[in-house]
C-alpha cells in the first residue's frame, strides 16, 4: 500500500472522528454528569481501592518468604503502580511495581517480575470463577454445571502455576524454584475473587450514579469489554476504551450514547482520581527518600 493511500485513509478517518466529535450530544453528557448521585459515586470509590488492596494481598502471598518483602511494601507498590497505569501506556504499573518492591525492599527484579505473571494467572483464573459464580447467581438454570466449571478452573490455575518453571521464583540458592502452597494459591485465588467482585461494584454503582437503567448483567459486560479492550494499553489510562465498553455494555438496555459515555466518564474519574492522589502521596513520601536512605547505609 501507498504512502499516499494511508495518507488518504488517515484523513478519512480523521474527518469521520471530527463529524462525529461535533454531531455528538455532548450537552446531555454534562448534565448527566452534574447530576449524578454522589453518594453511589463514593461507594464505587471506596471499592475501587479495596480492589486494589485484595490484589495486592494476592500478589504478597505469591512472593517466595526469602524475599522479605513487606506487605505495606506491596501495598504501597500497587496503588503506585496503578496511579502510574491511570495516564501511561503499555505495562508502566507494572514496571513500576516490580521497581518499587526491588527498590524498597530489595527483592530481586526477576523475581518481582514472577511474581507478577503468576498473580496475573491467578487474576485471570479467579475472574473465570467469578463470572462461572455470577452467571449461577443470575440464572436459575444453572447450577452443578457453574460449580463444577469453577472447581475446573481453580485446578487449571493451580496446575499452570506448578508446572510452568517461569512463573516462580528462583530459590535464593541457586538451587531450582521455589514452589507455593496449596493453601496460599487458593488464598491467592479467593482475594482475586474478591478484587474482581469489587470491581464490578465499582462499575456498576459507578453507571447507577449516573441514572442510567443499567442491570447487574450489563455493567458485568461492561467490565468485560473494558478489560479486554485495555489489555495492551494502547491509550494513556485507557481513555476511550472504558467509555466505549460501557457503551456497549448499556447498547442492549437503550440507553443513549450521552447518557451511556457519561457513565463512562464517571467510572473512570473514581478509577482515576482517588487512587492517583494516593499513589502521588505514596511516591511523594518514600519514592526518594528510601533509596537515598538505603544508599548512605554502609556497606
């Protein structure tokens, strides 16, 4: 293909974007936007960050004992990483993660890096358990069938993160890997269920706020489709992506475009705002100052 053909193709694209931009009911959003319940928005931010708080207590129990890594450390590492993910791109929460627990506590950057892939098994395992738990809720046909998918699943994860040698971490020796549990993986797993439960709260009081008839079902396919849509961080925070899943996710209830990406835009200022304040906070406090406090130790 032509140079001047992705030039053509670029404009028209552009020119489509900008018609869009200025046929768009942008007024319906603003008032939906001020009068918005406040109270339900509150309520999704607080679950928000006990989300954050659940991942990372999974993500703690999934670090080797040798490591010493402290859970205020962890913690701490998470609500920063995701303030960093909330305007960035690709995987820079996660960097950030695995830099501050190396950095802080000294755990080896490899083995933060573990650690983090294997509590993203787990994430991944516990959200098929959840939404298997979900759809039994939800349905009244289903039942020995979501049960039995869940305890499949929870086998599925639990097998993947013993056989797979690049998921644990190295044992301090040298001498091979160093293995979990069984009890800490499904504690692991149990906090990844209930990290995805609250954030389906989040979306779901987030969208409720907004006055929008929006059904447990619909703001669990909105959660979906963001996630899904923001696995490769293409946009700073993923802005646009979490509006369009919303607004695909209240589609098949009716309500309008306006209504349906001002919900969006709420969610995403109680995903954003709080959680950005306590990362700035935390980096503010230790992000230099325990490096530098560690470099005039002597050796």
């Amino acid at each position: 293909m032509t140079r001047s053909l992705w030039w053509a193709l670029a404009a028209l694209a552009l020119a489509a974007g900008l018609r869009y931009i200025v046929r768009f009911p942008w007024a319906d959003t603003w008032v939906t936007l001020t009068s918005a319940d406040w109270r339900l928005l509150a309520w999704a931010s607080c679950a928000n960050l006990l989300s954050l708080a659940c991942k990372a207590w999974g993500w703690h129990l999934l670090l080797p004992a040798p490591s010493a890594a402290r859970m205020r450390t962890t913690q701490a590492a998470t609500f920063a990483g995701a303030a960093v993910g909330s305007f960035s791109v690709a995987m820079s929460g996660e960097a950030t993660r695995m830099h501050l627990l190396s950095t802080w506590d000294g755990v080896e950057p490899a083995t933060a890096a573990r650690t983090i892939a294997a509590s993203r098994v787990v994430e991944a395992g516990a959200l098929g358990v959840f939404l298997l738990a979900f759809a039994a809720g939800t349905s009244a046909t289903l039942g020995w069938q979501a049960i039995a998918g869940a305890v499949a699943l929870t086998a599925a994860a639990l097998v993947l993160l013993r056989r797979v040698p690049w998921l644990r971490p190295a044992h301090p020796s040298g001498a091979g890997r160093l293995g979990w549990s069984d009890g800490r993986l499904l504690a692991a797993l149990a906090f990844g269920m209930a990290g995805w439960t609250l954030q389906w709260a989040t979306y779901h009081w987030s969208i409720a706020a907004t006055h929008a008839a929006v059904t447990p079902s619909a703001s669990m396919l909105a959660l979906l489709l963001s996630n899904l849509g923001g696995i490769l961080r293409l946009t700073p925070g993923n802005v646009g992506v979490v509006q369009g899943a919303v607004a695909l996710g209240l589609a098949p209830a009716g309500v309008p475009v306006g209504r349906a990406v001002a919900a969006g835009l709420a969610l995403q200022a109680v995903e954003v705002v709080p959680v950005l304040l306590i990362g700035l906070l935390i980096l503010g406090r230790h992000g230099m100052r325990v490096p530098l406090r560690r470099a005039a130790e002597p050796a």
